[in-house]
C-alpha cells in the first residue's frame, strides 16, 4: 500500500528535524493527548485516568482533548497532520482500525507511531430494562420475532461497538437497526434513556451505568467473565458457541516521530499501567492490561486489521 500523503510530509519533517535535539529537550511543554471520540467513552475514560501518572513521569502537564467526529476520522487526521515531536498523541485502538479500512486515511499503520498498547477489554452487551430480554437467546429470538424493529447505538460508524454488534448479527442470523452517535458517552447515555435499546461496547464506561440500575448487562464477548461481573456470561455460553471478540486501547502518536522519544513515552506508559493504583483501577472497569514494547503494539494493530476485514466484508459495512 502506497504511503498516505500524511506519511510522505511527516518522514520528510523526521528526515529534516533532529531526533537527539528532540530528545534531549523532551518534554518541554504542555503534552496534548487527543480522544477522538466525544467524552464520557471508554477511549475517554483511559485518556483521562492516564493523564495523571504520565504527567508525574513526564513531568510536564498532560491535557486530554476531545476531537469527536467522523468514528474517530477528525481527531485521527488531526494527529496524523501533527508534528512528530511527541507534544500530540491520541488513545486509540480497534474503532481507528475500521475508520483506516472504510475512508483509508488516515492509515493507522502508515500515518502514526505505535508508542505502547494499554488495556485489553472485551465488550459488554447492554440493554433498556424496558427491552424484554435478559439473555443472549432471548435477544436471538424476540430479534427474529421482531426483524427489523429493535435498534442498537454505537460510538459511530464503523466504530468497535458497531464491528462488534455486527459480528453478533451475523452469528446469530438476526436483523438490527444501528443508530450511530459520535462517541460511547452519548450513545450510553441515550440507551440509559431508552432512546436506543442495545449497545455493544466497552465496560469503561458501561459498568457505572449496570451498576445503577439505568441499563441491563446481557453478557460480556471475551472468552471469559469479568471478575468484577461474574453473574454476566459470556456470548458464546449464552447460545452461540465461539464467539468470542477482545479489543484494545493504546498510546499513538504521528508517523515519524523520534525513536529516543517513542521509548520515552513507552517506558513512561508501561511505569503508569504498572502502578498499583493503575492495576485495581483497570480490575474494576473490567480490562486488563496490555503495556508492552512498540513493536508488539503494532503486531497487534496488523493482527486486528486482518480480523476486521474479514468483518467488514461479511457484514457489507459501507460508508454512508
């Protein structure tokens, strides 16, 4: 695949610029860590949480930024179009895959730097308590009863909750309406509100909202239960056998930028999800932990690409 235009201007600044100049004076400003996506999300809730221990280690402030739009497309291009100097980062993970595969820009294995992953989570299906169903099987048949008629939000259009609902759809032979919004928080809040009735997506977010009482948890998508929800199956024992989807979080920057500096930055991320603090932080929002080098970063983004391809093909997901 040919490099995007965003690749070709940022290896040239990376030619030109001098990596141990960057190095040496890094960081010497306010840090800009951007969620692409609307507030009150799951890519949110981490930028957030992360912004403490990494501003300790950096020594420097690290503000969070929301650029919702597009599935992620506006605040992807934004740090994709942004100098490699390791001041502007982004938390992103599987929804910028599937945003790189239906607009094919901006490419998340040519237009960012893979600094280090962060958590792992598999997604967590919700519904309005006013919706009849307290199980998957329950789901799979009042949905074929009903074809057509019951509707489901997402982060957006071609997001991980979106990729992650039509993967059950498929499964499970049954036909949803997907209602997209510009991000987990306002798609959370509007299930709460019964203006949707299903949503397939991280538990960050969702846990709070279960807890509560505002939504119902149906069942959990990894191959296991959450500890901290073990009364909530998982899809496959629910009736439909191998299904089985996990998704990820991570740091990124934009292509190009300084290896003195990625390491940095990996090494600052790995220390905070280390912590202790940061540990139990993550058992109780249903994630794990997934820090480790750049390298196996950007293994896992290809690993995932080839998955969603195959998704997307199946599902017939088309830009609209």
């Amino acid at each position: 695949m040919p490099h995007s235009r965003f690749s070709v201007c940022l290896a040239v600044f990376a030619v030109l610029a001098s990596p141990g100049g960057f190095a040496q004076q890094y960081p010497s400003k306010v840090v800009r860590l951007v969620v692409p996506l609307a507030p009150g999300g799951g890519n949110d809730t981490l930028a957030r949480y992360l912004a403490k221990p990494l501003t300790e280690a950096l020594g420097q402030q690290v503000v969070v930024e929301n650029r919702a739009g597009g599935g992620g497309l506006v605040g992807g291009e934004f740090v994709a179009r942004a100098a490699p100097d390791g001041y502007t980062l982004m938390i992103g993970g599987s929804g910028q895959l599937v945003v790189t595969l239906l607009h094919r820009k901006p490419d998340v294995r040519e237009d960012f730097t893979a600094i280090s992953g962060v958590l792992e989570y598999a997604s967590l299906l919700m519904a309005h308590p006013s919706l009849p169903v307290r199980t998957v099987a329950d789901l799979v048949k009042l949905a074929k009863a009903r074809p057509g008629q019951i509707n489901y939000g997402s982060a957006g259009f071609g997001s991980a909750g979106h990729m992650g609902m039509e993967m059950l759809r498929i499964a499970a032979g049954i036909d949803l309406v997907h209602v997209p919004y510009k991000g987990a928080g306002p798609a959370l809040t509007e299930v709460m509100a019964g203006q949707v009735q299903l949503l397939f997506s991280n538990p960050l977010g969702g846990i709070g909202a279960v807890r509560a009482g505002r939504v119902r948890a149906i069942a959990v998508s990894g191959k296991a239960r959450l500890s901290t929800m073990p009364d909530v199956p998982t899809v496959s024992e629910s009736g439909i056998p191998g299904f089985e989807t996990t998704l990820f979080l991570g740091l990124l920057g934009p292509a190009g930028m300084p290896r003195e500096i990625v390491m940095r930055l990996n090494s600052d991320t790995v220390k905070s999800v280390q912590r202790r603090d940061f540990q139990e932080w993550l058992v109780q929002q249903g994630a794990e932990p997934a820090a480790g080098t750049p390298e196996a970063f950007a293994t896992r983004i290809r690993s995932e690409m080839d998955k969603l391809v195959k998704v997307v093909r199946e599902a017939r997901i088309k830009l609209e």
